[in-house]
C-alpha cells in the first residue's frame, strides 16, 4: 500500500479496506506501466472496483443519515467521468504515463481527503453520541 494512504484512513474498516484495494490496484498499474505491459484488464478492474466501492460508501452514508449525503454522490459522479475521461485520454495517447498515474492518484487521494474525511468526523460524532 502507499505509504502517504496512512494519513487517509478513515478508521471506518470496510471503506479503508476498499480504499487500500484500489490504491494497491494503482500501484500494480503503474508497476505494469513501467514494465510496458498492457493495463486495459488492470483499468477495468479499477474502475469496476471503483464503482462498487462508490455505491458501497453511498449505502453506508445512507445507512448513517450523512446530511450530505446528495453533495458526496454528486463527487461521486464527476469522479467517476473524470477517471473515465483520463482513461480514454490515456488509451488515446494524449497524456504521458506519469501524467496518467498521477492524476488518477491524486484524483482518488483528493476524493478522500475533500469528501470521505468528513463522513469519518460525521461517523466519530455519532458514535460518540450512541
């Protein structure tokens, strides 16, 4: 797992567990992009468990109450067009290697930081509360 994930977690087991599934899936896509192998498997595997992870945090916002629960899946949605976007730019040869791994990492990372962090600070006030 990449080391800088570790001021990322959000102690909420499940969702870390996915997060640290798809950061461990980048770094082998990135580890397959140094070595010149084909990605395009690795990338739909990624995205596959990227939306399944997204539908899997909506389900645990819901079940939690999370009053921003409408603004989460709105990022949602414009991270799931924005690594499709950088994928297609990617197979298209528009963008280089290292640009591609860098945006889909600090994409994800940016996702967690800006949005999932405050479901974490959401879920430790109401369990605090119980």
């Amino acid at each position: 797992m990449n080391k800088r994930f570790n001021n990322y977690l959000l102690e909420i087991d499940k969702i870390d567990k996915e997060h640290i599934e798809l950061i461990d899936l980048l770094t082998t896509i990135t580890d397959m992009i140094i070595s010149r192998k084909n990605i395009s498997n690795k990338l739909d595997v990624f995205y596959s468990k990227l939306d399944t992870h997204f539908i899997n945090e909506e389900a645990f916002m819901d079940k939690i109450k999370y009053p921003f629960i409408a603004a989460h899946k709105e990022a949602h949605r414009k991270t799931r067009i924005d690594f499709k976007n950088t994928i297609s730019r990617f197979n298209e040869s528009e963008i280089s290697n290292s640009f591609f791994v860098k945006k889909l990492e600090d994409n994800l990372f940016y996702h967690i930081d800006q949005h999932d962090m405050q479901i974490s600070t959401f879920y430790k006030n109401i369990k605090k509360d119980l």
